[in-house]
C-alpha cells in the first residue's frame, strides 16, 4: 500500500525495539506526490490507476502517458451515505472537478 506516511524511528525501550511515530509528516501522498510516490516504491509507471478525486488527476495523467497498455479510470461517488460523495457540486474535502472535465483536443483533430 502506497500512501502518505509519518515520520517514523526505531528505539529500544525496556530492552525491546519499538517504532516510535513522530509529529511530523514524512511524504504527503496527493496531486504530484502520487506519481512520485508510486515510481519510488514501485519502481515503475504502473499501466492501471484509478481515482476518485482530483488529487489522483497527475496519477491518472503519469499512468496514461506510459508506452505500454494501459488503463485509467475514475469512481465517481455521489452517494455520501454510502461513500464520501465525491463531485463537482458537493464542497466535500475529495472534490472530482478538474479530473472528470472532458478531454481537449488540438486543434484539427
């Protein structure tokens, strides 16, 4: 699992190593920090990825600019009993605006 990640130590306390969570934050794993997060622990652009927000957009745009297959894909949640609604008309924290606008085309095509 790749996410964001707290600043960790490793101690020895009465004798026995424990790891010590710290106040600070380690790597935020959102917009940009996504697709760099990914190349760092997997190595390599992934040929699938799916988001439901507009904090997986440079994922989703890492993904698809591979030379390989591949496939990437947007959960469009709108029911917030269920799931956190994730949409263009509702103020919640995982909005979904720039990641589903329609693609543009250059000009001519």
């Amino acid at each position: 699992m790749i996410g964001s990640s707290i600043v960790t130590e490793f101690k020895m306390q009465a004798g026995k190593p424990v790891l010590v969570r710290q106040s600070m934050i380690f790597f935020v794993d959102d917009k940009e920090g996504k697709a760099i997060d990914i190349q760092k622990f997997a190595g390599r652009r992934p040929i699938a990825a799916f988001g439901n927000a507009d904090g997986d957009f440079q994922m989703l745009q890492w993904t698809l600019a591979g030379d390989r297959p591949h496939l990437g894909m947007l959960v469009h949640h709108t029911m917030p009993t269920r799931e956190f609604a994730c949409d263009r008309k509702r103020a919640s924290w995982a909005r979904l605006t720039r990641a589903s606008a329609p693609p543009r085309r250059a000009a001519g095509t």
